[in-house]
C-alpha cells in the first residue's frame, strides 16, 4: 500500500462548528476538529469533556444536532461512508457464545475487501484464542477481539475510546505497533485514553477538550512547550513545603520517597537543592510530560 506522505493528507474525519445537547447539558459547544490521514490524533479530557459525544457523531450513532459532521467526505450515517470506519468504543455487546474466529469472519464479511482473518488474528495478538469463546476470555483478551473487529476491514478511519484499558504491558505494546503501522499505510485514527503517556508516545497531534469545548490543540511536544518548565525529581529529607517557597518553583509534590519539583529554571533551584542537603541523590532533570501540560491547561480553563 502506498504510504501517505505530509504533502497529500486528506481530512477523512470532520466536525465543523458542531454544537450537541443532552436536555440543558450541552455536551459540544461549537467544536471543530479535522482527523487527517495518516496520523494519530488524540482526544483527552476529563469525564464529561465530550469525547464520547464526539465520537458518538463520527460513528453515525448519534444524530447532528447543529453543524456539520462529514467521514471519507460523506455522512457518517451513510452505510457507504460508515463502511470504511472501524470503531473500538468502551461499550461492546458482542454473542458471547460465539467463538473468536466467528466473531473475526462475521465482521469482517461486512466490507468490501477485509483483511485476511489470519492477518487480523495476527495483528490483534488473538493467537491461540481462535477457538475459545468470547465469554471465556479475560477483559483484556476480549478488548483484543474488539480491536480486532475495528481493523479486520482495512478501515480508512479507525475509531479507538480508551483502548488499552484492561491491557497488559505486551498487549499494550502490541496495540502501539499495530497503530503506528496503520498510520503509516495511511489510516486516520482518533484515540481517547486517560493514560496520558499513551497519548505522548503515539499521538501526531493531541486535542484538549473540557465541558464541550477544545481549549488547545497541538503536538505533544507544543502543548508541552506552551506550558514551560521542567521536572527535578530526587530523594531528598527536605520539606517540601519549605521548598515550595523556594525561588522559581512552581510547585512541588511527594512521589513515595521522591520530591518532585516543577520549575521554569531548573538550575536555581538544582542549586538551592544542594546547598540545603547534603545528603540529597538520584537526582534527575526531567522535561515536562503532557500529564503535566494538561494539568496546567484543566487549571487555567477552570
């Protein structure tokens, strides 16, 4: 398959001023987002945010209330459209009687030129579960299954709310690998994850969304440039509400045995840090994460 370079990324996914209500709870407040092909785009936010609701409208199973809402240059509710989509939603009611295989080929006879269900079962990490029930497998086996569904269609746009949830480290590792492929071939992907480290690694571009609304928009690497500052972790005896009080800390915590310190000028207070204690070590002079950046962001939009 050829590869999408940054000169021809096409939007395949778009919400343009899109507003949503639940009763008096306007769960989207004028959102626009674009999904381009071949990258990975991260929704984060709290509970409540309206990452569901969003991608509730770009699955086609809710309704457009105002504004527009377009997947591969149609309507998400068209079954033409909706055919080159692969979701993997927090909520899956799959036969629990029927065996992994089924499920696999009976999605998969669902589109026009699905992947090969060996393929699929490869990609998924589902081998050796071939045979087994969907009922006897672990929360995290079944997630396997459903990520399985969402991709045996070689979709164009795939869909994925919080989906490593339940997942072991190698499963984990699997799921990274097998996105960052897809994006390579060109897929356009839309995660949503609480694990923010998650979002870091794989995210081209992340999107912040809190109460209905996108309060910043940007690479990784941006959102955590925006923010500034640096990390000091150590382990230290000193107080740490005296060292909150020091010159250029932002704030400071207690991690077990470790203090963490948030600086805009990490060598005052590496400084500071040694002259107080001597004894101090495992030092380390850390860049800012995005956990940290969206922290700062959740704080200036409240």
């Amino acid at each position: 398959m050829a590869l999408i370079t940054p000169s021809n990324h096409p939007v395949l996914a778009r919400l343009t001023g899109v507003r949503h209500r639940y009763g008096a709870v306007e769960a989207l407040a004028n959102v626009s987002i674009d999904v381009n092909a071949g990258e990975v785009l991260a929704l984060l936010g709290p509970n409540g945010a309206g990452k569901t609701t969003a991608l509730g409208l770009l699955t086609g199973l809710l309704a457009v209330q105002e504004g527009q809402v377009e997947l591969c240059g149609g309507d998400p509710r068209n079954s033409e459209c909706r055919s080159q989509l692969g979701a993997m939603l927090q909520e899956a009611r799959l036969p629990e009687t029927l065996r992994v295989h089924e499920l696999v080929r009976n999605f998969s006879a669902y589109y026009p030129a699905p992947r090969p269900i060996e393929e699929t079962m490869s990609l998924a990490g589902l081998e050796g579960l071939e045979s087994r029930r969907y009922d006897a497998l672990s929360g995290g086996q079944q997630r396997r299954v459903q990520f399985a569904l969402a991709i045996c269609g070689r979709p164009r746009v795939v869909l994925v709310d919080e989906p490593t949830a339940g997942l072991d480290v190698e499963a984990r590792r699997i799921f990274w690998g097998v996105l960052r492929q897809m994006r390579e071939e060109g897929v356009a992907l839309v995660l949503t994850t609480h694990y923010l480290e998650e979002a870091d690694a794989l995210a081209d571009r992340v999107v912040v969304m809190q109460k209905g609304r996108v309060i910043a928009e940007g690479t990784p690497m941006a959102l955590k440039a925006r923010q500034g500052g640096t990390r000091i972790r150590c382990l230290s005896s000193l107080d740490s509400a005296e060292v909150a009080t020091g010159p250029s800390v932002r704030s400071v915590q207690r991690e077990g045995a470790y203090l963490v310190i948030d600086s805009a000028v990490p060598e005052a207070v590496v400084r500071e840090l040694l002259a107080h204690d001597l004894a101090l070590s495992a030092l380390e002079v850390l860049p800012r994460r995005l956990e940290d950046a969206f922290i700062d962001l959740m704080q200036e939009a409240a």
